[in-house]
C-alpha cells in the first residue's frame, strides 16, 4: 500500500529540550532504567486497548493476545520494543512525545540546580517515560498506529533529542506502537540477549502482559540452529499474588512502575479483603512529593481494576483529598467492567471500599510512626501540610489523623515538626488540663512572642503553629484524648490549676486597682480596640494584644486576603501589665493628649511584637520620634 505523505519538521516544547539535555548528561551513571520506563508505557498502551475494548471489541483487530515484543539487532546497535496496545493518531504523537503537559512543569525546571547528582534525583520524581530512550539512544524511530484506525493512518515520528523531531504519515498493519532505539557506541551494552533478559526481570517481571523475546536454542558446543518466542517475565498481576510469595524489591518495582517514580517508596500494605466485599489493594506511600502536589485540582489517585481489568488512572473517589499523596492499585470484584467516573461517585460500593482504605492508609502511617520516627519525619517533611488537612476534611477520622500530626514546640529549641500530641500530653504539668498553641508567620515569630512569657514562668510547653494552613485547621480540630486545645493568643486565657490562687487574686484585685486607667486607655484607643484588660499572659512585656473567642486570627486573615476574599472587620483586646515600668510611667500622665501618644505607642508595640502589619506606620514613627526628642532635651 503506498501513502502519499509530507514529512515534518517540529520544534519540541521549550521544557522538552531541557529535560532531554538534562537526563542526557545527569542519568547515564543509571542508563539501565530507560528500559523499565519503555516497558512501562507499552503496558499502560495494552491497559488502555483492553479498557476500550470492553465497549468496542473490534479495537483487537483479530489480533486479541495482548503482547510486549522485544527484539534487539548487535549489528545495526538497535533495540525495538513494540506493542499492540491503543496506540496512536497524529495528533497523539505530537502531544505526547513532542510536550510535557502536566502540571507543575515549570517549577520543577526551575528546582534544577546544574547539580549531575542532585538533578537525577529530582528527575525520577518528575517521571520522564518515553524521553528516557534518548539516555542511550542518539536517534529513536517510532511507529505506530491507533487502534480502530485505517492503515494508511499510521505515523512515523523520530528524533536524535536535538531539539526538534519529523512526522509523517505511513501505511502501518500493525495496530499499536513500536519504538527502535539506535544505540549510541557507548550504550551498545544493550544490543544482547542475556542483558536485556535480566533487566527485564529486575525490573519488570511484575507487569501483567507478557514480554516476548526471541530464545536461542543450541546443541552443546554448537552455535544456535533455531530460535522460538519465550515470555521473559512472569507477567502476572502481582497484586493478586499472595504476599509470601512477593519479595521487597518486587513491591518496590511495581511501585516505580504505577508511580513512575525512580525512588524506593516509604513504606507500602498489600491486602485483599473476602466477605461482604471482595476487593485487592496494593497501597503505597512515595520517599518524596510530587510537583504538583499542592495543586488540589491535578490528577491524582489509584489505579482501578475491576476483575483484574483496567479501567482507570487517578480514580480519586477510593481515597479523600487529603490522602492524595497515597499511590498504588485497587481491584474490585464487586464493580462492573464499564464503570465510570460518574458511576463512581456515586456507588455505595466505592464509599464503603474507600472508608477503608483511608483506615488503612491511616493505620500504615501509625504503624511507620511507631515502628521508625526517622522514617516517619521523612514522611511529615514531605506530606505533613497535606495531611493537616485532614480534619477539616474527614470528621470521622480526626482523632487518628491528629494522632499523626508533627509539631515545633517551645521545649524544642529549633524549627523541626518533630512532637506528636500524645509526646505532649506525656510531658505536661500537673494541674495542666489543655493543650496550648500559638500561630505566627514562623518560629522565630511566635517563640518570642509576648504571649508566651507566663508559659516560660511556669514551664509549660506550647505547639507552635507556622504554617498557613494551621490556624485553618485547628478551627476543626477542637480536642484530642479528651484534652482541649487553646490558642495561647485567643479569648480568656485559662491556666487551670497550674495558675495559683495567689496568681488569681492579684489579677482580680489589680483589675479593681487600675479600673480607672483601663478606662482610660479604652477612651483614648476607642476607634482602635475593643476591650482593654488587665493581663495574666504577661511577665515582661508592657502589653499584647488578645484575639476575640470568635474572631479571625491573623492568619486567616492574610489568607482570605490573598485570596481576594473580604475580612470581615474585628477589634483585638488590648491587655496591660500593670506591674511594668511603662504602664505605670502611663498611669502618672495627667495631660490627655500626652496619654494618648503613649497609649498608641504601646498598642502599634503590642501589634509588631503580634507579627501584624501597622496599618499607619508613618503615625508610629512619628509618635515614637516626638518621644526621643523628648526625652533628649
């Protein structure tokens, strides 16, 4: 059949041309691991073709053995490695071999520091897949042709990974897409047999379509006389096999495989339930984040098999948001071959699989906890702000999703998220009944906070709160083991019987004492604050400033301003130690103007030292320079 057909000449995206640069000089001390990301797509190719085929059996082509072909030629220095999966049209060739469209592109490009080492690294976790080829190739061929297209539709694309590639349209029998890869000298390692076996069994022997290579047979001492096909891997599910049966690095394989990721995951479970539903999961938590990961929107989930058949990547309705960084595969026996994500969303079955999986993903990250803190940091460094939003989220799982939460504290002395809830409660004082917490921009912000001073005095111990998402948060997280939490900066503060009753009675006859000064404080402030009191936070400050029970703390605020939204309009308390040098200078002012200067002073203090913006700075320096003049003369 002869096709009438222009060959083109195409620029690869920007990102593209950088990636290619980099895995060409960062991954060749791993060359090895273009075969596994080549292997990987051919199978997610046959996925994709069987998936199609549910509802159009004439995608097959007579051709319904679902295969892998490896082949190799020492002569030419080539290795192909084709497929009869779904294959692809023009336009599909251009979009997945010419571009990189996924979320997250540009920040990972703009992480790479030049470093070999470093940048290998952050390549793995991005995943390359196909561009992987040109690690040991300085051409690659691809053929290939959708299935369900006519003939004449086939496309050869190819490329030497210089910054741009050709396309044409070409007769192509075979559905599917086969890929020859002309070795460069260096790489030539590859074009043999016994290498390419193993490499297939090191890291593939889990995928589920068989991977076919020629055998040579021969007669001892005699050179080979015929070859036949052999399957080269196990090419079985290896989620349906018994756990007994599957070795750690096999685990770690899959899991490269589904994630394509090239780092070992943290930790994993593998568990098939029988009974009232009958469903395998094969779930795993990755060593490092992904670029994307703080993008609700982008793609994420399990893989779903429905009778060992794939239906979908990223079915996001088996676990809640907040365990999004969770990969791997679930496979029901209790869903039907053509279901779809609408389906999904609203099927009891889903529900009742996906409250526990989230048990079990919650139960793996206790277990890690327990087993392995090292490991466990490892794992809130990189997935802790994800999982704060837990709470908020999953009311039936907040006390376990707490119990999992990693924070600073005062009796720290550094910036590390490294104190459970339960360490806390162990290390609190008599009398003490809550758990007390402050917010702040950042560590340094809120471990010299004013409110503190009474905590140092008394040896209590506070969680430091530096996130953005943390005030957030707590706003759904209200007690753990029957302790209640308190914002060190919010409302009364209630030191239960840790405050003595002599503390107790100086606070109340102070208060009666200084009546007369907290009035005028509060006349002289009143467009400023809401209230003016007596303090029992305080040991060396002059004040600080106290948030409503039911008013927005300062870090919702700059959130709901960054987000465009209205902050609705609040007046913070303003509480005085009367036992200070200053407050007491305060109180023996008699003229009214002067008493205000001072009284404004003290509260743009108390709002700086709060890690808040001045709303009129200019006013505060000018203040403050009138008082140095006079002071001076």
């Amino acid at each position: 059949m002869t096709v009438e057909t222009q060959k083109e000449t195409l620029g690869f995206q920007t990102e593209v041309k950088q990636l290619l640069h980099l895995m060409i000089h960062s991954l060749y001390s791993n060359k090895e691991i273009f075969l596994r990301e080549l292997i990987s797509n051919a199978s997610d190719a046959e996925d994709k073709l069987r998936f199609a085929a549910l509802k159009d059996d004439g995608l097959y082509e007579s051709d319904p053995d679902l295969q892998i072909r490896l082949d190799f030629d020492k002569e030419a220095n080539t290795i192909t490695l084709a497929d009869n999966g779904i294959g692809m049209t023009r336009d599909d060739v251009i979009q997945n071999l010419g571009t990189i469209a996924r979320s997250g592109t540009a920040e990972f490009l703009s992480q790479l520091s030049g470093d070999e080492k470093k940048d290998s690294k952050l390549i793995g976790q991005f995943g390359v897949g196909f561009y992987s080829a040109f690690i040991v190739a300085d051409k690659v061929d691809v053929f290939t042709r959708r299935a369900g297209a006519p003939l004449e539709e086939g496309v050869h694309w190819q490329s030497a990974g210089d910054g741009e590639f050709t396309i044409e349209q070409v007769a192509r029998e075979k559905r599917g897409t086969e890929i020859v890869i002309h070795l460069k000298q260096d790489a030539s390692e590859f074009a043999d047999g016994s290498r390419l076996r193993n490499l297939v069994k090191k890291y593939s022997d889990h995928i589920s379509f068989p991977v076919i290579m020629k055998s040579e047979v021969s007669e001892e001492g005699e050179e080979a006389k015929e070859s036949k096909d052999e399957t080269v891997n196990d090419a079985t599910a290896l989620w349906t096999l018994p756990r007994t049966e599957i070795k750690d690095e096999e685990y770690k394989e899959f899991y490269k495989h589904i994630a394509h990721d090239f780092e070992d995951p943290l930790i994993w479970s593998h568990n098939k339930v029988e009974g009232k539903l009958d469903y395998t999961s094969l779930l795993y938590i990755p060593a490092r984040a992904p670029f994307d990961m703080y993008n609700r929107d982008a793609p994420r989930g399990l893989k779903l098999y429905v009778q060992r058949v794939f239906i979908m990547d990223d079915a996001e309705q088996f676990l809640p948001l907040y365990l999004r960084f969770a990969k791997g595969v679930v496979d029901s026996n209790d869903l039907s071959l053509n279901i779809s994500r609408e389906i999904l969303q609203n099927d009891a079955t889903v529900e009742s699989i996906r409250t526990a999986l989230t048990k079990r993903t919650l139960d793996m990250l206790s277990k890690l906890a327990k087993k392995d803190d090292g490991e466990y940091q490892k794992f809130w460094g990189e997935f802790g702000t994800v999982l704060k939003e837990g709470p908020a989220e999953d009311f039936s799982n907040r006390e376990k999703i707490a119990g999992l939460l990693r924070f600073a504290t005062t009796h720290t002395g550094e910036s590390t998220q490294n104190v459970s809830l339960d360490q806390y409660i162990e290390r609190m004082k008599e009398g003490q009944s809550k758990i007390y917490y402050i917010t702040a921009d950042n560590f340094m912000a809120a471990k010299s906070s004013p409110h503190l001073e009474v905590f140092r005095k008394k040896g209590i111990e506070v969680l430091i709160f530096s996130d953005r998402i943390d005030e957030w948060m707590m706003g759904y997280l209200n007690e753990y083991s029957g302790k209640s939490f308190q914002d060190v900066a919010r409302g009364d503060l209630d030191l239960g019987e840790v405050e003595t009753e002599e503390d107790k009675k100086h606070k109340e006859e102070a208060a009666e004492e200084h009546k007369d000064l907290l009035e005028r404080i509060k006349t002289a402030l009143t467009d400023r604050v809401q209230e003016v009191r007596v303090t029992n936070r305080l040991t060396d400050s002059p004040a600080c400033l106290v948030t409503g029970d039911f008013d927005m703390g300062a870090q919702m605020k700059k959130i709901m301003e960054a987000a465009g939204q209205k902050v609705p309009d609040s007046k913070p308390i303003f509480e005085i130690n009367v036992d200070h040098p200053l407050v007491q200078r305060l109180e023996s002012e008699k003229g009214d103007e002067r008493f205000g200067e001072l009284s404004a002073v003290l509260l743009d203090q108390a709002t700086l030292a709060s890690g808040e913006q001045l709303k009129d700075p200019g006013a505060y320096v000018t203040r403050l320079n009138r008082l140095l003049l006079e002071l001076a003369n």
